[in-house]
C-alpha cells in the first residue's frame, strides 16, 4: 500500500525559510516521478514543482529562484526547500506520485499524479 506522509511545515515570517520533506512506502521510489502541490485562495490546486526519477526538474513561475525540488532514492524522501517565502505561500502543501512509470514532460498537473500525501501547512506571515 502505498503512503505518502510530509512533514516540515510550520509558521515563518516573510523572508524566512522552510524545508518540507515527503517520507514514501510501499513503493518503489526511484522509478517514479514526483511533486509539490498547493491550494490557491480560491481553493484550486497549483503545481509547484515537479521533479523525474532522472533528477529533471520543473517549477511554477512563481517559486523559481526561491524553491527547490530535490530527491534523496535511498531515503525514499522527497524535499522542497523554501526560501524568500511570501504571503502568497501561505497554503496546505502536498506530496504526490506518478505511479505509472513512465517518461513524460514535467508540466506540473496534478491529473498527472495518482498518490497524495494528506499534507503539511504553511503559513507565512506579513
């Protein structure tokens, strides 16, 4: 079964920083894609960035410069590093995975993705 649980949220003041980490089981991890994923203030689910099991990343225009995607294979882990966060950061954030294997660009949708995390809030004060 497989379970994704994220962690690493919390409450910063703009300009700070924050690590989420993304903790995968039952799976195997270093065959699959995975992603970063926020609710807008209208509710609708924004990609915030994307990562291959090659290491090939991509990142809304909104967080370039500022996050980063990574992915550790042995840990079964997976990191956004948040810095120069904003207001406009503030959102639940959830961990998802592309369980089906294959080679595809990285557009940041969710209807590519078929495992979700419950996820981690972040609110980031002015």
């Amino acid at each position: 079964q497989v379970q994704l649980v994220e962690s690493g949220g919390g409450s910063v003041q703009s300009g700070g920083s924050l690590r989420l980490s993304c903790e995968a089981s039952g799976v195997s991890f270093s065959n699959y894609n995975m992603g970063w994923f926020r609710q807008t203030p209208t509710k609708k689910r924004e990609g915030v960035a994307e990562i291959d099991f090659e290491g090939h990343t991509m990142y809304a225009d909104s967080v370039k410069g500022r996050f980063t995607i990574s992915r550790d294979n042995v840990k079964n882990t997976l990191y956004l590093q948040m810095n120069i966060l904003k207001p406009e950061d503030t959102s639940m954030y959830y961990c998802a995975l592309d369980r089906r294997g294959i080679r595809r660009f990285l557009l940041l949708r969710p209807t590519d993705f078929g495992d979700w995390g419950q996820g981690t809030q972040v609110t980031v004060s002015s």
